[in-house]
C-alpha cells in the first residue's frame, strides 16, 4: 500500500465514522422511546414527566 492510498483509506475512515454515530445515536433514541412507550403511565402528568427525562438527557 502506498502512501497516498494510506492517507486516502484514512479519510475514508473518518468520514465513515460520522453516519455510523448518527446510526447509534438513532437506534438508542428508537430504543428509549419504545421503553418509554411501553410502560403505562397511570397519569398525563407522569408521562410528560417520562419525556422531559428523554429530552433532558438527550436520548
């Protein structure tokens, strides 16, 4: 392999990174959201309580 092949396997690894997080961050949303749902709340009041958990915490 040669350098400018090196280099260019590089970039293409770095650029490969950014849409395998995207993908992660997605399914761990998808993930939390169906955990979320899943349960029953008894109460309007303890389900915003579950979302503003969700978005406090970013998931």
């Amino acid at each position: 392999m040669e350098l400018a092949d090196a280099k260019r396997l590089k970039e293409l690894e770095k650029e490969n990174t950014e849409p395998k997080k995207m993908l992660a961050e997605a399914m761990l949303e998808n993930r939390v959201l169906k955990e979320v749902n899943s349960k029953k709340t008894v109460s309007p009041a303890k389900e915003k309580t579950a979302v503003a958990y969700v978005v406090t915490q970013r998931l």
